[in-house]
C-alpha cells in the first residue's frame, strides 16, 4: 500500500520546501485528520484545520512514516529510535525534537 503525503513535497523521500536537508525524511499522520504531511507547516498551509497533537494513549499507533523505506512506525517506535528507521537505518532529523509538542502530548 503507498501512502500519500500532502503538502509541499518536494522529492519521493517525503521532504518538503521547509525542511529538505539529506535527513529530513520522515512525513506525520496529524491526529487531526489522520493525513500525513512532512511538516507542521505544510499541515498548516494545506489542511485548513488547526494541529491536534497525538495523546500519549494513542502513542501505540502508526503515524510516522520513513521516507526512505516507507515504513510506518508508531509513535512509541519513533520517538524510541535514536533518529533511526529501525527498519532500513536511515537517519532521520534529531532536530524534529524541537517540533515534539506540536504533534504529541508530553
């Protein structure tokens, strides 16, 4: 199954016109409307709605997606990976560490 990610992509490894460095190839599930974007502000500037973060109860679910190998993992498995796709070992942004509290509860 290939999952569509909205927004302003601007390659196939989900990156976007605001963050398109080597490592910025993760895209999210917004808990919102349950679509992915690679970017809060991508969300923002295409989905016509406000952000709602994840609730930690909720953490169990697939909402990131590696962009790499296009595995989805869940919140739990991203959040626990070091910046690492447990999958194909792609790095993934540390720098989205920053972003955290716009799309999970603490």
């Amino acid at each position: 199954m290939t999952v569509k990610v909205l927004g302003s992509t601007v390659d196939k490894y989900t990156r976007c016109v605001h963050y398109h460095s080597d490592i910025d190839i993760i895209a999210i599930k917004f808990h919102c409307c349950g679509k992915y974007y690679p970017c809060y502000q991508c969300h923002n500037e295409h989905a016509g709605h406000p952000i709602s973060v994840w609730p930690k109860k909720d953490f169990q679910t697939k909402a990131i997606l590696c962009g790499k190998c296009k595995t989805e993992l869940t919140i739990d498995e991203y959040l626990h990976s070091y910046s690492i796709c447990p999958e194909c070992h792609s790095s993934f942004n540390p720098g989205c560490q920053l972003h955290y509290h716009l799309y999970f509860e603490k």
